[in-house]
C-alpha cells in the first residue's frame, strides 16, 4: 500500500501549489499546515470498488502535534510575525505556556476545535488529490496499486 503514495509526489507537488490558497485562508499558518501533513496518512478507502473507492485522510495523529502547532504559534509571534486569525478568546504569554505544559482548563476544547479544523482541512486536500488525479486519468492506476 505504501508503494501507491511514491508514485503520485509529483501529483501532490502540483495540489500543494494548488491547494496553497485554501490553506492561506484557514486558521493555520503555512508552518503550521506543514506540520498537519506530516501528521497526516492518505488512504484509499473502498479501493476494490471503482464507484466508491476515494482517498482519506488518516488523521489520528493530529491530536498528538496540537502543542508543537502552539509553539509554532508562540515563535511566530515572538519573532513579531504572530498570526492575526488567533482564536482564542483568552491570551497572553501565561496562557501559551499553560497550554503548551497541558495545563490550564481551556485548551482541551481549543485543541479539540484546531484537531477538528484540521481534518476538515486535510480532507478537502485529499479531495483535491482524488480530483486532480481523476483529471489527469491516472486515478484508476492509483487505486490499482494501492490494491496490489
């Protein structure tokens, strides 16, 4: 199943390209959506079934990155380049390395809230992966070898 990723990178190059201005316009910084990715596993779910078969994004591990996304965050805006679509209602230094360290009672849902972003995220990119490889007819030659 591994073997089926190698062969779309450069598919993938191209919906990075693409799939730049969906992520500039979230919640996460480009750093941080680079995080998510590495995060992040593609899978072909119902691949036996050419009508069902699509790409999903596996995303279980996100949960884990949430403090590392938050220290990203905290250098950015250390370095004065802190990004402007900041959620969170609360704020200030103690409450970064409160969440940072796992404590304080708010991040759970906050994490929870950026892990769900997340997904939606990486999912609208592995649509765009399906679609591009779909229009670039090798959709079926992906799916074969991820059944091989």
């Amino acid at each position: 199943m591994a073997d089926w990723t190698d062969s779309i990178v450069g598919d993938r190059m191209t919906v990075d390209r693409e799939f730049n201005d969906r992520v500039e316009s979230s919640r996460f910084t480009s750093q941080e959506w680079g995080l998510i990715m590495t995060a992040t596993e593609f899978d072909i779910e119902h691949a036996d079934d050419p009508d069902r078969a699509r790409i999903v994004a596996d995303t279980e591990k996100l949960p884990q990155i949430m403090p590392e996304l938050e220290n990203v965050r905290s250098q950015m805006a250390q370095m004065g380049g802190a990004p402007s679509e900041e959620k969170s209602s609360s704020g200030g230094l103690m409450d970064s390395l409160k969440g940072a360290l796992g404590l304080g009672n708010g991040s759970s849902g906050t994490d929870q809230e950026r892990v769900d972003a997340a997904e939606r995220l990486t999912q609208a990119y592995a649509d765009a992966l399906q679609k591009h490889l779909e229009s670039k007819n090798k959709w079926e030659q992906v799916r074969n070898a991820y059944l091989e």
